[in-house]
C-alpha cells in the first residue's frame, strides 16, 4: 500500500518536472537571462520525496518519507552563496517540523540550466502521526544534516524551477514505556525534490 | 528535451536504488541476561571427597542419621557434624558432592545427588567416605551439552543499544530450575534410615529409594544398598517439589496440590488421589487424620498468592479433601512430635502449635521463636524433646521438652 502511495506520489513529481522543463525549454528562445538569479532577496518553496526503510516493528510504516514542505527565504550575496531560513515538514514514520538554515550557490551564471549546490541544517521537532487513544509514546525531534545538489531551469518569468537530489540525515527518538522501548534513530534518506525558486 | 530525459532517466535510477537506503535504528533495551555455567562432567564425577571442616554459607537442607546432622551447602556438598553432645556438635568436615541437594541414609550408605547422577556414599566410617556407585544422568534437569554440564546461569541485568530490527534481546528472565534447594526429607525411620525435613526430594519406603525431579518419580531398587538401581520412572505431574513417606503412600507437594500415590507396589507407585490449591510451595507432614500442607508465597516459584496452612482431611485416602485452613505468615517446612507441630515460618522465627484438636490448632499456639530464621525442622524421636531447626542464618538445636521455653542448645551459624 505504502509503495503504491508512492509510485503515484513519485508519478506526480515526474510530471511536474517533466511539465516545468518544457516550460523552460519553451522559455529560451524568448529570454537567456534568469529574473530571479540577480535578486537579492529570494524565496524557495519544494517538495519531495525521500524514499528508503527503518525495517523495524514500528508501525510497520518502513516506507514512509515525503518532504511535504520546504520553504525558505534568504538573501543573496553573490552567485556563489546565498543565506537563508525557513521551515520544513517531513514525514517518516513520525511527523518532524523542522527549522532550517539554508546555504546554497550557483556554478554558473545566466544560463537556461544551472548547477547548484545546497547545504541544510536545523533541527526538527517530532510529532505523532497517528493520534492514539492511549498515547503515552513520546517522539523526540533532533538536529538534521542536508546536502544537496541541483539544477535551475531558468523559465524567464517570476520564478525558476529547482530539481535537485540529496541526502538527508535526521536523528529522532522515540520512547515507547508500554514496550519499554527507547529507540534512537537516525533517518538517512535520499531525498528528491522540486520547487520554484523567486 | 534531452536535459529532462537525463533527469527523469537520473530520477528514476536514484529512486530504484533507494531500495538499498535504510535508516538507522538502535533501541535500548534493557533485560536479564543468562549466562550459562558449564562443568566438566568428568571433573564433577572425580571430585567427591571428604574436605577439611568449613562454615556454613548457603545452606541448604538437614538431615539426621546416628547421631551424626548432615547439613547441605546447597549445590556443593554436606557439612557433617558429630551431634553426640547436643550441645556441642563438632564439625567432623565437609564432604564435598558437586551438585547436591538432597541426600538420604540407610544402613551407613549415604545418597546423593550430584547433578545428573544418583551416588552412593559409604559412610560406615565418616572418615573416610568411599564412593560404592554412581546411577549415570537419572535426573535430568540439568543439560549436557558440548560444552559440558550446564549447571547454572549467572544473571544480570544488562542495558544496551541494539538494532532495532533484531527482534530477538538475549534470554529473558529464562528460568531453568536447576534443584534451588527447598527440600529436605522426611523419611521412614525404619530400617536404619536417618530422618529429614519435610522439604525433602528424597524417601526411603522398603527397599527403594524415592527421588522426585519437577514432573518425574524415580524409583530406585537399594536392596542391594551399594548398588541403587533405577527401576521405574513414574509421571507424576509439574512443578513437583517435596515428596514424604508415609506407611506405604508417598504424599507429594507441588506448586498447585498435594498428590498421593500408592506404593503398595513400591516399584511402580499409583496415583490414588490428590487435591488442588492456589499456586504456592507447599511441603507436607502427615498424621492422620490429616495432612498438614503448608503454602507460602515469596519468590518466583510460589507465586504470590497467600501464606497458610491447609489441613487435608486423608481418612479415606483414595477421596481426600480440604477440612479447614489456618492463615500463616510465611510457612515452610513443618515437622509434628506428638501432639505439638512445629512451622517453619522464615523470617518470622518458628511457631509451636498444640494438635490435639487439630481443627482449633490456631486457638493453641504453644509457642513462637521470633528471633531466629528457619525453612526446615526435624523433630527427632525419642525422648530426648531435641528439634533441629535450619535457616538462612545458620542451624539451631532446641530442647523442647517443655514446648513453651524451648532451651536453646546450640547454634551453628551462617559465615557472614
């Protein structure tokens, strides 16, 4: 079932950015230089997926792993690094809100299809995905780790689009009394995403 | 168009080989950890020897035979004491028996058991024990296995991380009851027999010997007494614990009733009858017309579920039944002389009960040692009034021939 949540969810996200290249394909002939890359404020928003397995009895939810949200704002130095912050919303199998700061740059400049680079970090904050009646499971959040590289289509209108891959490290916890379990847990996933950047 | 085919084509691939991606996941846990001990077998089998005199550390239970106390170190052997001069017993030495728990007398010819095995001891000349014969792994609590005789587990809690998909945490709380010393051994004093407690695993009727294992009775042929042969092994039920002879009954305690079996043929004894009770340890003590069973609660074998004494009504023993039950503080092994039965309450000393109107005993308490220790008594006959009496804090010998100020006339103490 999880999987097949997932080849639906991964479906979506192909033609998205299957959608969004054609976009800035279309988009060359018309204009060679970005709109947003020469800003110095900008704003990202991406989702993503981050697919892999925990292989524990927990929940048996092993498969779970959406980026459902990522916003970021920041400001640009130059080319080469951009700063910012934002907040996030991953889901595993327990739900993690997490602030973030948000390192990226650019290899090149003004061209239709743009290498960059990306690192996160921040820390996430747990919550219960399942709401149950005699909850005495506590989740605990922990710092997480998130390098990424990319591409920027340059659409030549308000926002490009982001594709990129990454890897995300994210420590967690869980404490169980009812089975006198404590887990540590590290979430290391590979995540893909796609976004628009202004 | 070429670019979004790389990336879907990249996608695609990374997405595939996700399947290898897998968080890290360690879980504490926390559990008893059961580390086997293992003896070598023949090691254990050369060993049986008399050693110079110890003190007493952990023991175990009493036995009596002319003259002569034997007091079990559980699982190592049997102090033995000249108790010529009640008031005196000097430690003759220690006789060391890798394994024992229990031990019976007959005619100087001393049974044990040491682990596996049934031995039989010379002891005409208590200075020199000589070992006659050895019955080869007849009980079979304990494993052998390559790596030897496993004997015990040493526990531990033990807190440590693991991999979260590693279902299996070691060996919780595993209990194999490797004969925990709670018996001692009240036998037909007939035919030169010495006399134990009522906690006993071993008994003596006619010409056998009687040793019970937790579901098992073993009969063995001590007619030839340097030669005990096991004839008969006779499902008896579980959790069994003590075992006392009476006339040609055996009466037997296990952790949920009292079971009697008919030994009008000693080489296979029948199941006659029994009664049923809450989970407790219960040794018994006959004299009719009833049974005397006492259930205590404390550890892990016994449950938790009360602490009394049972008064089983055997007049007709193929149809007996609970008449009555008195409550108790911690009651273990008891032992009757006369009219007067002694209980063995643990920690809350020894208690003397008048008998003759069994049914009012608790209205007759006679007398109560509050300030010693006691899991088992022997009541010696004769006229002497003399009571041994052995607990976690060492052995006492009273005289009771004046039940309500019992004379303290020696005490062997437990080495701290």
């Amino acid at each position: 079932m999880i999987l097949k949540k997932f080849k639906i969810y991964f479906s979506l996200v192909c033609l998205l950015l299957v959608s969004g290249l054609g976009s800035a394909q279309s988009s060359t002939s018309e204009a060679e230089n970005s709109e947003t890359i020469n800003k110095r404020l900008y704003y990202s928003a991406m989702i993503g997926f981050m697919p892999g397995s925990q292989d524990d009895d927990f929940e048996n939810s092993g498969l779970r792993g959406l980026n459902i949200i990522n916003f970021m704002i920041g400001h640009r130095f130059n080319q080469y690094a951009h700063l910012g912050a934002g907040l996030a919303l991953d889901i595993y199998d327990m739900g993690l809100y997490s602030f973030r700061l948000d390192f990226r740059g650019f290899i090149l400049k003004e061209k239709n299809v743009n290498p960059y680079y990306s690192l996160q970090t921040g820390y996430g904050v747990a919550f219960d995905l399942n709401n149950r009646w005699d909850d005495r499971l506590e989740l605990k959040g922990g710092p997480l780790i998130h390098p990424a590289i990319g591409l920027m289509f340059n659409t030549h209108k308000a926002g490009d689009i982001l594709v990129e891959a990454g890897y995300l490290f994210q420590k967690a916890a869980r404490n169980d009394p009812d089975r006198q379990r404590f887990d540590d847990i590290l979430y290391q996933r590979l995540n893909i995403r796609l976004g628009l950047i202004f | 168009m070429k670019n979004s085919i790389h990336l879907i084509a990249l996608l695609s691939l990374s997405f595939f080989f996700s399947a290898c991606l897998k968080d890290k996941c360690e879980r504490e846990v926390t559990y008893l950890k059961a580390t086997p001990v293992y003896y070598n077998l023949e090691e254990i089998r050369n060993s049986i020897e008399l050693e110079a005199s110890k003190t007493l550390k952990v023991p175990g239970k009493i036995y009596y035979y002319n003259n002569y106390l034997f007091i079990n170190e559980q699982k190592e052997g049997v102090h033995i004491f000249d108790n010529n001069d009640p008031q005196n017993p000097v430690n003759l030495g220690f006789l060391k028996i890798p394994g024992n728990v229990d031990i019976a007398v007959r005619q100087g010819i001393l049974y044990a058991d040491s682990y596996i095995d049934l031995v039989a001891i010379d002891i005409r000349d208590i200075s020199n024990p000589v070992v006659l014969h050895r019955v080869e792994a007849t009980f079979p609590q304990y494993g052998i296995t390559q790596e030897g005789l496993l004997i015990d587990y040493i526990y531990e809690e033990v807190t440590e991380m693991r991999d979260c998909d590693i279902d299996g945490i070691g060996i919780f709380n595993e209990q194999i009851d490797l004969a925990t010393a709670e018996s001692t051994g009240v036998l037909n004093s007939s035919g030169g027999n010495g006399t134990g407690g009522s906690l006993a695993r071993f008994a003596l009727y006619d010409n056998y010997l009687y040793t019970i294992d937790y579901s098992n009775l073993h009969v063995f042929d001590i007619s030839q007494l340097n030669q005990p042969t096991e004839v008969n092994e006779v499902v008896v039920g579980w959790d069994i614990e003590t075992i006392f002879s009476y006339t040609d009954k055996l009466f037997i305690g296990s952790t949920t009733g009292m079971i009697i079996m008919n030994a009008a043929n000693p080489t296979a004894p029948e199941y006659l009858s029994s009664y049923d009770h809450f989970l407790g340890c219960d040794p018994v003590f006959v004299k009719e017309p009833y049974a005397y069973v006492t259930l205590r609660s404390g550890n892990q074998f016994c449950a938790d579920n009360g602490n009394q004494l049972d008064l089983v009504n055997i007049t007709d023993m193929s149809s007996i039944y609970l008449e009555k039950s008195f409550g108790m503080d911690n009651p273990h092994g008891l032992s009757i002389k006369d009219n007067t039965l002694f209980i063995c309450e643990g920690d809350f000393g020894l208690k003397a009960f008048d008998i003759e109107k069994p049914l009012e005993l608790d209205q007759h308490q006679l007398a109560h040692l509050k300030n010693i220790q006691s899991f088992d008594i022997i009541s010696l006959p004769g006229t002497n009034g003399q009571i041994l009496v052995i607990g976690t804090d060492g052995f006492y010998q009273y005289d009771v021939r004046d039940i309500e100020n019992p004379v303290l006339l020696s005490h062997i103490p437990v080495e701290k």
